[in-house]
C-alpha cells in the first residue's frame, strides 16, 4: 500500500518543527506588541456568590492602571464558550462578566494595566462584597437541589437538548433500540456495574494566551492560541454585540490543546479591554489560572449492564450516565452522546441497547471538550463491564470481544440514532481491521489467556489487560473544512486552509495531501492556515477531524488545481484539455510530447499569456457524510506491587487502524501521545477539591501528569487499512490513542489480583484497599 | 535595580525588580525562546542553562544571575538546529513549546554525560515534561542524535 505514493505515508518533517525547536517566536505571547497592556482577571474565591458591590477606585488610583472592567461595563448577553457548530448544541449560559459567580475561579472583574507587576497589584486593591451562597458540589446530589445555579431568566438552549436549569440540569438525552429489559431478562448471563471517572486536566504546556489590538481600519483583531477560529469569531461577535466583519481572528502556532483550547476563554477579556481603550492588550494566564478556570474533562458515573446467551453472544447493552459539566454547560450534552455514540457500535451485534441520562450543573469548574469527548469515559465503563461479563460466564475476554465486535462491511443502528446533539448518520464502516488489530496486539504483547498473571517477586504480580476502542473522523454533515490553492510564479503553490494546526502537525500532513495528489513535493508546497481574513473556513481542529474533514477539502481544491492547470495549458497550445497530462512538474500531450514545464507555466499566466494571463487558484470545500471511526486494540502488562497497591506499567501495546496514516511517524505520534495522557488519567491525574469547592490540584506540584521516567515502553503499530471515503483513504487519528488504557489498566489490576475497581484512578491507596476486600472475602 | 548578565555570549544591563524571575526577565529582554509553562520550576519549558548547567529559570531569582553566564538554546542555534533534525525527522517536536527548554537539556546531557544508557538518559531529561508525544518519539530522537553526534562537543 504503502509503496503507491509518492508523499502520503511518508514520516516528513513537520514543516514548521525545526524553527520551533530553534526557538523561533511562534507562539501568541512571542508575538504580542510589547507595549500591549496586561489585562489580569480578579478570580471568584468562592463557589457560588452573589456580588453585593465593586468598588475599584483604589485600583484605579495605582499609578499604571488603565482601566478595571466589571459586569456593569458589559452588555449582559448570554452566550456559550463552546467552539462548536452553528447553532451550538451548548446551552448559551455564560455572561463575560456577570453579577454572579458560580464556581472557584469565575471571573469578577478585568484590570488592565501598564505591566505584569501593576496588573497584580491593581487586582489585590479591587474591593468586592460577596454574599455567599450554598454551593452544590457533589454532582450525584445536583439534580432537583435546592439550591439552583443558574436561576437567571435570559439563558436558553439553541435547540432541544433537555435543558432544565431550574433543577440544575444543563441537558438530558435517552434512547433505546429493541427492547432492553425483555432481552436482559432472556439472557443467561447479566453484569450490572457502575463505574466513576473523574476530572482530569489538559495541562498543554502553553497556558491560553490571547492579544488583541484594533488594526487600521478599527477592526479588532485576535491573535489567540485556539483550536477554533471561525467558531471564535462568531462567539466574540455574540458576546460582544459586534459584526463579524469587524473582528479578525489568528491563530499562530499553539502549544498544544487538547481540547482544552476548543473554547473562547480569554479573548473576550483582552477584547473588552481593546475596545474601552483603543489599545493593544493581552492575556496570558498563569498555569493556576489554566488549572482553575479553564475545563476539565466531564466527571462521570457510568451503571453498565451487559446481557449475554451463554455461547458468547452478547444481546444487550444498557448504559445510564451521570455527568457533571460544573458551573457552565459547554458540550455538556455532546460529550455524554458520545460517551454512548463511539462506544456502542464495537459490539454491534446486539438485539437491544439503551443509553441515556443526565448532565448536571455542579458549583465546580466548567467541564468541556477534552480527547475522547466521552469516549473514553464510555469506553472504561463498557471495556470494564466486557471483561466482568467475560470472567463470569468463564470465557477468554478477547474471545467474547471477538466474537461480537464489528467488522467491517457491517454497520450499527447507534450511528443512525447518536449524533452531535441529535440523530447521527447511517454509515456501513467500510474499513474495520479490529480484527487484525486484537490478533496482532496479543502477539506483540505475548498475550496468554491462560497466564495472564504471576507473581515476578515477593509481593509483585505481573500481569496483562486489554481493552478496544473506537473514534469517529469528524461530525458528519456538520463540520465543514476548505482549503484554497494558488500557483505563484517559479511553480510552487500557496495552500491556504482554515485548519488548526494545535501541534500535530497537520499543516504539514494537508500539504503532504495537495502535493501528493498533484504529483509534486512537499518543498513545493507553501502553507498559511487559521486565519479568519485570510484562509477559507473550517471548523477547526477537534472532534478527530482535520485528516478527513480538512483532508477531503483539500485533496478537492488539488482535483480542482490539476483541472484547471490543463484546461490553462490546454488553452495556451490550443489543444483539447483531455489531450493535457500533468505529470512530474511538467505538462505533456497525451502522446507524450513535452509542451511546457510547470514552472515556465507559472511565470507564462503570470507575465507572457498577454490577454490569457489569470492567477490560477482553486477551492475545496467538504462536509462528511459519514465519520468513519478508527479503531484500536491495546494490550497492557504491568506489575502490581500488593504491598504497596502502585501499579508500573511495563509496556503498552497500541494497534491501530486509522485507515493509511497520512505520516507515518506523527499518526504514531498521535497514538503514543495519547496512550500517555489515558494513562495518567488511569494512574493518577485527577482534579481535587476543598469541601468548599477550592481546586486543590492548581498547579504543576499537586496534579502530576506524567514525566518519562513513568511508563515503561509504549508500542504502537499501524494496521493496513483503507478507508474509501478518506483522503487517500485516511481516517482520524488524534483522539482514539487515549481511549483504552482506563479499562486495559483496571483489567489487568484484576487479572493481577481479582480487585476490581471501578472507581478512577487508579492509585496505590485506592488499589490497596481493593486487594484487602478481596483477600477479606 | 540592575543586574549585568551574559547572555548568549552578549553582555546585558536588564532591570529588574526585586522579586522577579528570570523567565520573565529574559522574555521581556527579547529572549521569547525561554518559554513559561508551570510558574513552580515542574514543568522545564522555560530552562536555559546558567554558567552550563541547565535551570527552570521560572524558579530562580533573575537577582542571582547576575554577574553570571546565561544561555538559550538561541545561543547554540548550530547544535540546536542538528538535534532539531533528529526531534522533526521523529515527528516527536509536535506543538514544540517544550522543545526549547527539553533540545536545551539535551545539549547539557551530552557535554555533561555523553552518550548514556536509557535510563540515565531518562532521568536526566525527566524535568523536562511534554504532554503531546509520550516521550518515545524524543527518547527515539535523542539516541539517534547522541549515537551519530557522540564525540562532538558545544
């Protein structure tokens, strides 16, 4: 497969990397004009209050400060932070600036000032009166409390998604397919467990960061570190009552998102500032302030039951959800559906499934878009449950999954019935090498159902898990990605595309895409990407769409740029453009006859062509109609240490289809990125709070991510695979590495010591005292 | 108050305040490279070696530089551009805000230790976080680089 291409499967250099490596101003605040005014944020120290009064003349009088901004300086507009499609499936109930506080870390007021120093001080000297209110911070008892977190009349839903603010609910979602309770009743084996994921944070390592500045023509400009700039845009001009037209939105290279930059959380307060004072201002947040007042990911509880015929086949599947979205509802509803939408269809072979319940408002930081969106929280519960069901009825557990996990050809109900925030799409999944992937996996890893644990030292079990995955590859029929393409004199070409390069390297794999379907290189490529002026719309970089959404366009506008490169040579020499063949940077007949090099054709259209001179420049644009998943297979060994309950992962195994890797070497990197980051969700990483709601993990010190020395090997292979519908039958990447290792981990806790926790993570106390219950039964 | 520090071969007069870190001093100076991620001395984007010995200048007092010899990895651009090959040809540079502080320490490693085995290697780079690659990508990239560069010095 791999020998077919010329650029794609090729481990090109990502094309920005060595300026990057190099030191190079790239990022937000490395650009931001030095005399930009430094807007800081007066923070909410509690988690639920009302403000009585702000009294900012002390600030106001420190020599540097130019102005302190509160609610009664913005126009009270309720508005979603979600970069989302249009209209947002988020409800709109989040005010720039608000009389009411609703979590530790909410914002109170903006201080505006010469520097760092002025700012910080000006922020100590604005008075607030605060009357407290009760606080909801325990999400099981969120629903129908007392106490009610968004009260305020003018927040709504854009559309139906069981919005019920009066009793703390920010959305609500059920189906069901057959009849659950009728099969479970007729199945020989039944697990009900329920299983709690917690709230784990982003930490890119580049704290959100956004300058603002009003340009020539009075137009605010944005120069953010997001992952969505059209969706920023648009949300910047609801919040802050402007035009479109007058806001321009940049992104310059980020480091890093995550999700964790799908959302509008600085810009408005730089913006607010720009727009009171006609200066430039910036916002870079310190890493407390990412921690605090950012998202996490949605804490849930998750009750699974699983039916099955004693021969393996399983018949039904029940999952009932409870999420907490925190202060704010952004994705709140979205990221639950998929918590049922990218998990469900692995065992496709069901009579009946049923998936629904609630997202709740708490008094906690917001939750939001973070990879795997649900699928992962999904994914333990359900992975969990499998292999409890396969140890009950005594079967292998990659036996069972083999038995009735997809394959492809086939399809699932869920995808028609599980959308964005509603109905999904029919989909047959045309490539689906699961099956590949679990057969491989196992060898990789020596995987031995008959031995799946002993004991390498006094008091250390070495043991292996496992659990599967799937993505999806953009949301189909709503996101939209485009890509224009110009040739420029001397033969290379200006691509420009409204994709969000977040650090994975997808300028450089698009690029790869045009020059591959135009048969050139890489070098002749030159590529300008997420600007709203500038580049053509997408929707940005999340939901594992760029390759295929972002892909697919501009493999079009290549189509376009060979089409219409011969109709220009054919029009030249006066031949019938079928008659024009363009190949290895040259055009020919078709009888093989050289008639001019590109690069001559270049400067022709340019300056020679007299009358017929034109600057040749196509578009693409494309919006799926399917969101082919990925898949993947992993395999985990580790040593449980009993004495001690510290688990040490030794080696994790990754086998993945995503359909051709576009790069070879940054889809592995992709994967063994996000192995990591499950990983220490499973292990450790998790969001603490004060009984009061304070975030105990605020920094670096208290929430530990993980560091290299902490994870033995990861091993991450490709299977071959072909997606038809994907650029050169590509398929995502980005998100699906970090579904597995909650469940894998846990199951092979249990393979090592018959401890099954299902609460996360996965840390030595808590394992601890799963094995002591087991070995007090 | 003033302090006159050698920076990348370059005398500086910078002032400063009493309280100030050195990331931030050197950011303002110009030295963007120098990047700030964690504020507490966790994370190792913003390191920069101080009279050769690599430092989270987040943590340190930009007071105690003075009179002292700084150095970013703009101040070895030639050595840091050779291990930039080896990051990008693994694709592990990524979104590269780390890439800075961690091509920095890699540099000190090998004067300091020269080509060591996997799990000094990992030890001595462990300050240096990222949250885009696992780390494989690098750890592949730095045995590349120490193997074929071994012997070099910068």
């Amino acid at each position: 497969m791999a020998n077919q291409f010329s650029e794609v499967t090729k481990s090109r250099p990502k094309i920005d990397g060595k300026g990057l490596v190099t030191g190079r101003p790239a990022y937000t605040d490395d650009l931001a004009p030095p005399d930009a005014l430094v807007v800081r944020i007066l923070r909410s120290p509690h988690a639920h209050a009302k403000i009585l009064s702000i009294d900012p003349s002390e600030a106001l009088k420190l020599p540097g400060v130019e102005c302190v901004l509160t609610y009664q300086d913005v126009e009270r507009i309720p508005y979603t932070r979600a970069g989302q499609g249009n209209p947002e499936p988020s409800p709109h109930d989040k005010f720039i600036l608000d009389r009411y506080v609703r979590y530790v870390g909410d914002e109170v007021a903006v201080v505006a000032a010469v520097d760092e120093e002025t700012a910080r001080q000006a922020l100590a000297l604005v008075k607030v009166e605060y009357q407290v209110l009760p606080a909801v911070l325990d999400f099981e008892t969120a629903a129908d409390n007392p106490t009610v977190i968004h009260p305020e009349p003018e927040i709504h839903d854009m559309f139906p998604i069981g919005f019920e603010p009066k009793r703390n609910i920010a959305a609500a979602y059920d189906m069901e397919i057959g009849n659950v309770e009728g099969v479970l009743q007729e199945c020989d084996f039944v697990v009900e467990e329920t299983y709690y994921t917690q709230a784990q944070a982003h930490v890119a390592l580049e704290p959100h960061t956004a300058f603002t500045y009003l340009d020539l023509q009075g137009r605010l400009n944005v120069v953010t570190s997001t992952q969505n700039p059209f969706h920023t845009r648009r949300l910047m001009g609801l919040a802050l009552h402007l035009p479109l037209k007058n806001i321009r939105v940049q992104k310059p290279r980020i480091g890093g998102g995550f999700g964790g930059k799908q959302v509008v959380h600085v810009e408005p307060y730089a913006a607010l500032v720009t727009l009171k004072t006609g200066k430039p201002a910036k916002v870079v947040m310190t890493r407390k302030e990412v921690f605090e007042s950012t998202f996490t990911r949605h804490q849930m509880r998750l009750t699974v039951r699983i039916g099955a015929r004693r021969d393996g086949k399983i018949r039904a599947i029940d999952m009932q959800v409870l999420s907490n979205t925190g202060a704010y509802g952004e994705h709140a509803l979205t990221v639950f559906m998929v918590g049922g939408s990218k998990t469900l269809p692995l065992y496709n072979k069901i009579e009946a499934a049923k998936f629904g319940g609630k997202i709740v408002y708490t008094n906690k930081i917001p939750a939001g878009a973070f990879r795997g969106y649900g699928a992962i929280q999904g994914n333990f519960a359900l992975e969990s449950a499998i292999d409890e069901l396969a140890h009950k009825m005594g079967m292998d557990p990659v036996e069972l999954r083999t038995i009735n996990m997809i394959k492809e050809g086939e399809t699932s109900e869920v995808f028609k019935i599980m959308g964005e925030g509603g109905e999904g799409v029919e989909m047959i999944v045309e490539s689906c090498k699961l099956d590949y992937c679990v057969r491989r996996g196992a060898e990789l890893l020596g995987y031995n159902p008959r031995r799946l644990a002993y004991e390498v030292a006094p008091g250390i079990v070495r043991a292996q898990g496992m659990a599967i995955a799937m993505q999806g590859s953009g949301i189909p029929l709503i996101d939209m990605g485009s890509a224009n393409l110009e040739l420029q004199d001397d033969g290379f070409f200006k691509l420009h595309i409204g994709a969000t390069d977040l650090g994975t390297g997808s300028d450089t794999i698009l690029a790869q895409i045009a020059a591959e379907e135009l048969g050139v290189g890489l070098e002749d490529m030159v590529v300008y990407a997420s600007d709203t002026d500038h580049t053509p719309y997408d929707v940005g970089a999340y939901a594992s769409s760029t390759t295929y959404v972002s892909g697919n366009a501009v493999l079009k506008a290549a189509q376009e740029m060979k089409k219409a490169l011969r109709h220009a040579v054919a029009d030249k020499y006066g031949l019938d453009p079928e008659r024009v063949v363009f190949k290895d940077r040259e055009f020919l007949t078709d009888e093989g006859k050289k008639l001019v090099s590109l690069r001559d054709f270049s400067y022709d259209t340019l300056y020679h062509n007299g009358a017929k001179m034109k600057t040749i420049a196509t578009s693409g644009s494309y919006s799926g109609e399917k969101s082919p998943p990925p898949y993947l297979a992993a395999f985990v060994e580790i040593d449980v240490d009993t004495e001690t309950g510290k688990i040490d992962v030794r080696n994790y195994v990754a086998v993945v289809d995503c359909g051709t890797p576009i790069n070879t070497n940054l889809a592995k990197i992709q994967v063994e990125g996000g192995l990591l980051q499950g990983i220490g969700m499973a292990l450790y990483e998790d969001v603490r709070y004060s009984e009061n709601g304070h975030m105990l993990t605020n920094s670096l010190m208290s929430y530990t991510i993980p560091s290299r020395e902490d994870v033995g090997k990861l091993t991450v292979e490709f299977a071959e695979s072909y997606e038809p519908s994907g650029p050169f039958g590509a398929k995502s990447v980005g998100e699906i590495g970090i579904d597995t290792p909650l469940a894998a981990i846990a199951n092979a806790l249990y393979n090592a010591t018959g401890a099954r926790v299902r609460e996360l993570p996965l840390t030595p106390p808590r394992v601890l005292d799963a094995i002591r219950r087991v070995k007090d039964r | 108050m003033n302090i006159t520090v050698t920076i990348n071969g370059q005398k500086r007069t910078l002032e400063i305040e009493y309280g100030d870190m050195l990331t931030e001093v050197l950011r303002k100076a110009g030295y963007v490279e120098v990047k700030k991620g964690c504020d507490t001395g966790n994370c190792g984007v913003c390191t920069v070696l101080l009279d050769g010995t690599p430092i989270p200048s987040c943590s340190f007092l930009a007071l105690r530089a003075d009179g002292r010899e700084i150095t970013t990895i703009r101040g070895v651009e030639k050595e840091a551009a050779q291990f930039a090959d080896f990051l990008t040809a693994e694709g592990a540079d990524q979104c590269g805000f780390c890439s800075p502080g961690f091509a920095i320490t890699v540099l000190a490693m090998k004067r300091e230790l020269g080509n060591p085995d996997e799990a000094t290697m990992k030890h001595y780079l462990a300050g240096n976080l990222c949250r885009c690659s696992g780390y494989e990508g690098q750890l592949r990239a730095v045995k590349k680089y120490l193997e074929v560069s071994h012997g070099e010095s910068i």
